[in-house]
C-alpha cells in the first residue's frame, strides 16, 4: 500500500468531470480522502477567484479549511506566476471571461501545489496534455441520476430532472466556449465509469488502481506509448482487409 501510494504520489492531479446526479462530486470526496489529497471544488474555486485581488496575508487571516486551501493555492500560483495581477476584482458568472481566466489561474495553482482532485472546472481540457493528471469521467443512466438528485437535493422528480439537465447544459456550454470541447468527448479521458453499474466505493478503488498505473508510465517516453507498442505484425492480413487496386492508366 506505501509503494503504491509512493508511485501515485509522482502524480500532480487527478481532474473529475462528471455528469450531474452521477455521483462524481462524492466520488471526488472519497478520493481524495483515501489518497490524502486535496480536494478542489467549487467552494474552493470561488473563493480562490474572490482572492486573487487580496493580498497573500489576507488571505491567511482566516484558519477554516477552504481558507487554508485558497492560501495555500495562492501561494503556489504566485510561485509559478511571480507577476500575477492581485488588484483586479473578478465578476463571479459562467460567462465571464475574467472568472474563466480566474478559474485557469486556480487549476494552475492548485497543479503547482501537487496532489490535488479536481471537480469539474474545465480543468480535464485545461490539462489536457499533462501526463502527470488521470482525467476521469463519471456518468450513469438518467434516470439513476434523477433518483440521485431528488435523493441527495430533496427535490421532486420534475425538479431534479430540470436541474440536472440544466447543469449538464451549463457544463458543456462552459467546456465548448473556452476550450471548444464537449465534455462527453471521450478523448478527454484516461477512463470513464458507469455508476448506474459500479458502487461508488468500488470507483473509488478502480480510479486509485489507474492512477497507480499511469504512475508508472510516466518515465516512459511517448513515442513508446500506444496500442501498437509491443505487439507483432498479425500473421495474415484481417479478413475484411482489401488492399486499394492499382490504378492502370487510361489508353
């Protein structure tokens, strides 16, 4: 279990996208939990954004963890970033371009800070090609979902389809305006889970066992990455293989 943790402590972040009602956001919890990682939702996120126009004291008058989180984030961007604005205030809506570049700045601070799970955010486009971050999609049925949310949120059925459909739709408008990608696009991936089938602890320790394993392929150089690395030529051509015909020419 230590060599484990010591292989995936090489990796900086694990990003979480999830389709609302999946689970995703308790799955990220219980991750982070069991990795001893920091998790970085929206509660971070904000306040992050809201303090990038104070100063790092300030940040640090307040001992609750999400304070402690945004400090220590602050921190590590101002270390990445040593010029980064603090006296510009950031208007807190989906559509705004300063809270988007707010919101780049968290995921980069929170990266540089190492060994965090990230929920949502944009940040599976934003990291995309890191090889030290698993990126992990969550999703299930919608009606599993529906059931999840008038569970969880005390909603009746009409209202939490409403709302679940309408925070898919905020979330894939978000990932297609800044980084022209859907979030249900698959090649944004390490690995995509289904918890209309899987227990949520059980996703737990598969996302813990892939991490591992990405771990250890990061010395490995890339041109020695893919499918085709390692196996031989098949014996025969496929079946439904048909070379193209030589084009004669024309008399």
């Amino acid at each position: 279990m230590d060599e484990d943790r010591n292989t995936s402590a090489k990796m900086c972040a694990i990003t979480i996208s999830r389709e609302y009602g999946s689970g995703g956001g308790e799955i990220a919890a219980r991750l982070a939990l069991r990795l001893g990682w920091e998790l970085i939702d929206h509660e971070v996120v904000v306040r992050v954004a809201q303090q990038l126009h104070v100063s790092q004291e300030e940040a640090e008058e307040h001992d609750e963890r999400v304070e402690r989180l945004a400090a220590r984030i602050l921190n590590s961007l101002r270390l990445v970033q040593p010029t980064m604005p603090v006296a510009v205030e950031i208007p807190l809506t989906m559509d705004s371009r300063a809270f988007h570049e707010a919101r780049s700045q968290v995921i980069e601070g929170a990266v540089a800070s190492g060994q965090v799970v990230i929920v949502g955010r944009g940040a599976q486009a934003h990291l995309a090609k890191r090889r030290d971050v698993l990126h992990v999609r969550i999703v299930a049925p919608l009606e599993a979902r529906i059931v999840y949310v008038m569970s969880r949120e005390g909603l009746e059925r009409e209202a939490a389809q409403t709302r679940l459909l309408k925070k898919d739709h905020e979330h894939a408008r978000y990932l297609e305006t800044f980084y022209h990608r859907h979030p249900s696009d698959p090649h944004l991936y390490d690995l995509v889970l289904n918890t209309g089938i899987l227990d949520l602890e059980s996703v737990v320790e598969v996302i813990a066992i892939v991490l591992e394993h990405k771990a250890r392929r990061l010395s490995v150089p890339t041109r020695e990455l893919g499918p085709a690395v390692g196996l031989p030529r098949y014996p025969a051509q496929p079946e439904d293989f048909r070379p193209p015909q030589s084009m004669s020419p024309r008399k």
